[in-house]
C-alpha cells in the first residue's frame, strides 16, 4: 500500500505531468478517485488539507458576509482529508422528480436532464454513503415493524423516509477520508498528494482549455501540475473561488463569461419550532423522532408535500421533522379542547410536538459570492457572502403547513399550529444545513449555467466541476448522496473521453 504525497515535499518549480487533476479530496472527490480506479487514466487528486483538522488550512476558507445573518465562512466547511463528511449528520435522500423538472412559476428552474438520469447511480452513491439498501419511500417496509405512519387525509403532504449514513462498525456517518484512505492508497492509478493548495487555473492564451495548475503550500512552495483534463471539487464556496480568481487570461474569470459563477449561492434553511403539532391520542412512531435501524440502514421519518401539490399550488420541497414533545400553554389547551369536542373525539390522552424543517429556496441570482480585496495566506481574495432568503420562501412554507394542518384535521388524528407569521420571527429561529449549492449552476444554455449536462465548464473543453455547485435548483433533500450519484456519472462521462 503506497503512501500519500505531501506537496510540502515537493521541489519548488516542479512540473508534474498527469492525465487527470481531481481538485478536492472532499465525497466528490474522493468518489470519483475511486470510480477511475483501475482504469488506464493516470489520477492526481490534490487535496488543501492533510488527513487531520489544521487551524493554519483552515483558515483559508475566511470570508466575510453580508445581508441575512449566516454562518461565518470557515465554520461551515472543513479543509482536510474528507472534506466536510468529517462533521455531516448523515442524512441522505434523493431528490425528488420535479426538482429537476423546468416549472413556469419557478424562474431558473430545470436541470438539462430528468431524475431518471441519475437512478443508475443512486445504489453505488448508497453504498459509498454506507446507508445500507436503497429503499427510501416503501413505507411498508419500515411500518410493518415499527408502526403505523401517522394518519393523515387524502392531500399533499405525505410521509417520507430518509436514511443515514452509519459506518459498519459505529453509529457515527461515514468519514470519507478515514474510510476511503485505505481504498485510495490502492488504487494503482491514482496518487494523492496533501497539504497541495491549487492557487490558480491556468488557460491557454485563447482561453478555450486548461494548460496548467498553480500549487502552493503554507510554507510558500510552489509548483506546477499540467494535466490533460481537470475536475474542480473543492465545494460549493472554493469552487466559485477558484474559477473567479483565476482571471489572468481571462479578466471576469474561468468559466464566467456570463457574470455567473458564484450567484444562485444556496442553502437549506433549517427554522426551529417552526409549529406544533398535537396528536389527539398521543400516539407516534418512534421512526418520526429518532433514527431507527431496519433492514441494515437506519431510518427517519419527515413529512413533505407530493410533486403535485408543488405544482398546483406553487411551492417548494419541505421535510418537516418531529422534534421534541412541548406542553400546551393555556390557550393551545382550549383550542384542542374545543376543536376535539367539535369532532366529537377523545383527546385526553392528546401530545403536543414541536415541529422542525429542512426549506428548499428559491433560486436567487443575487444570492451570490464575490471577491474582496482582502488576501488569505496564500495570496488568494478572499470571498464576500450576500445571503438572502426571500419572504416568498417562508410564506411556501407556511402553505405546506397549513395543507399539512387541513389533513390532520381531515383525518381526525390532529391539529398544528404555526408558530411563525413575521419575517423576523423566522430569522429568529433560523439555522442552515452548512450545504453549499448552486454557485456553478448547471444548464446546456452558457448564458445559464456554469458547466453544461456532462458537468464541463462552458467554452473550456477539458475542464469540469464537482458537487452540488452544478445543482440549478436545490430541492430539500440533503446533497450528498446526490452529488456522489452525479460524480458518478461525471466518471462514466471521463472514461468515454478519454477513450476517445
């Protein structure tokens, strides 16, 4: 088993020579590595960080923000060997069909391909993520031993399940650094090489492809890698980063001909006690609050609304959580006293719950990141944030909701009341997914997207781009497993490249 390069290590004015520059040893990285495994092409995959936390790596990623409160820049993302699989939840969930469909009443809508595109893929992203068999949204699998799903009326909103990442030996999600090192330190055609900060990607003087990469270390080395193709994976953040501030050739950046890279900057906003839910006879799942294990995967349950109810009534995907049980303050006691007494039905026994959301935003242009005149240690702008969250996004929320209230109501199981009606009472409570997408959107149009169906920078023919920076729109389900099932196909699409 070969060991990892360090950069560190390497002369400065080296020039190295490889067929295939992976940037970023985050998931995207990393999987696509291990999907050229065995291949003819010779692989160089170029990772900022080593194999364990460093403040001085980290660092890089400061930046600052503006507009709606958001995280701070380093806090979000992880700079090391696995990038940030080093601190995610797990949750995985493939999105849903009409988040790839173009919709009249969403502008920017519509990837260049249907979901179905990516359903040969699905099972092998499943399996990288460790999220044991792909099953998803066959409830009986999972009520048939751990209870019924909780009632509702015929409508929009419906349970949906998610699964978690949980490596084979622990219940923490999968690592891709730690678990996959072994498998990189392999693979024949394929070298790694740490603590390598690509400083800058280099056109050809008539900019239609990439000649060389810039490499630089924390302690001033600097060297060269030429290589025949390209793929940028280094997040949703240093993707735009990386493409705006290598403008040289170029003076708006690679890939930016269009004054797009860095906008559509998205999210998932996660609003707390977004509203209470009352159970007129207590009773749930336990699948509803706490991941459960079945069929070798652990499992969740959320409540969404169905494509359908999107597209007739305008809204965006939701998974609405169950979180902690509450006590009913005086007043929400008597409105379920009365509304009970009205259906004629028994809730004595009756549970209140808090309610939690993972919100899809709409796509923003002026979502976006832009270069300041500040400088990180290695000579790179930094980034400014303008954040943005529209009262349009709550207020598709709130409809979800309400449907979700009516079928309860429908269905005599229960009730909800929403929690949240000002703009500032939903910033209140907001926190964020930490998942970076949309910031090299993807579509067959340059004056559009970013890269094109195949994940090709447009107007560069050997340059490609990783992860959920290419999503045009975002649904709510979380990225990851998404992003790996798009490398995947980004590897076929590679290997078909180079053997032609």
């Amino acid at each position: 088993m070969k060991a990892f390069l360090d950069a560190r290590s390497i002369p400065a004015g080296t020039v190295l020579d490889t067929d295939l520059a992976i940037i970023g040893g985050g998931p995207a990285g990393i999987a696509l590595a291990l999907a050229l495994a065995n291949t003819p092409i010779r692989v160089l995959l170029l990772e900022s960080g080593g194999e364990a936390f460093e403040p001085q790596t980290q660092a890089l990623y400061a930046g600052s923000e503006t507009g709606t409160p958001y995280l701070k820049l380093e806090n979000s993302r992880l700079r090391y060997l696995g990038g940030s699989s080093n601190h995610w939840g797990g949750w995985c969930r493939p999105l849903d069909a009409i988040d790839f469909e173009q919709r009249s009443w969403l502008p920017h809508s519509g990837w260049p391909f249907s979901r179905t595109e990516l359903e040969p893929y699905f099972s092998r992203a499943q399996s990288m993520c460790e999220a044991g068999p792909f099953i998803y949204d066959d409830p009986a699998k999972w009520t048939q031993s751990f209870g019924a799903s909780i009632p509702l009326g015929e409508g929009g909103v419906y349970t949906t399940y998610m699964q978690f990442s949980k490596t084979r030996d622990s219940y923490l999600p999968t690592h891709f650094g730690e678990r996959y090192g072994g498998d990189l330190k392999r693979v024949p055609n394929l070298s790694v090489m740490l603590h390598a900060n690509v400083t800058g990607l280099r056109l050809a003087t008539n900019a239609r492809s990439l000649d060389h990469l810039d490499v630089a270390t924390l302690q001033g080395g600097r060297f060269t890698v030429r290589p025949k193709y390209t793929v940028l994976a280094v997040g949703g953040i240093e993707n735009a980063r990386l493409l705006l501030a290598s403008n040289d050739v170029v003076q708006a950046g690679v890939g930016n001909g269009h004054d797009l890279v860095g906008r559509f900057f998205a999210d998932h906003p996660i609003p707390g006690d977004t509203a209470t839910m009352v159970l007129f006879n207590g009773a749930i799942s336990n699948y509803y609050q706490q991941p459960q294990p079945a069929f070798g995967a652990y499992f969740r349950a959320a409540l969404t609304p169905h494509d359908a109810f999107k597209n007739r009534h305008a809204v965006l995907c939701s998974l609405a959580t169950i979180e902690g049980e509450v006590q009913l303050d005086g007043l929400g006691q008597s409105a379920v006293a009365a509304t009970a007494s009205t259906l004629g039905i028994d809730a004595a026994n009756m549970r209140a719950f808090t309610v939690g959301c993972g919100m899809e935003l709409a796509p923003d242009p002026e979502r976006r990141l832009t270069l300041s005149d500040e400088r990180d240690a290695l000579g790179m702008p930094r980034l400014n944030l303008d954040m943005r969250i529209s009262d349009s996004d709550f207020a598709r929320y709130r409809d979800t909701l309400k449907e979700l209230g009516r079928q309860l109501l429908a269905a005599r199981t229960g009730m909800i009341r929403i929690n949240h009606k000002s703009r500032e009472s939903w910033l209140s409570v907001m926190d964020w997914g930490n998942h970076h997408m949309g910031t090299t959107r993807m579509h067959n149009d340059p004056r559009q997207g970013v890269v094109d169906a195949n994940s090709q920078v447009h107007g560069v023919s050997n340059l490609y781009v990783a992860g959920s920076s290419v999503f045009p729109t975002y649904g709510a389900s979380n990225p990851t497993l998404n992003l790996i099932a798009l490398t995947l196909r980004l590897a076929d699409r590679l290997k078909m490249v180079f053997r032609s």
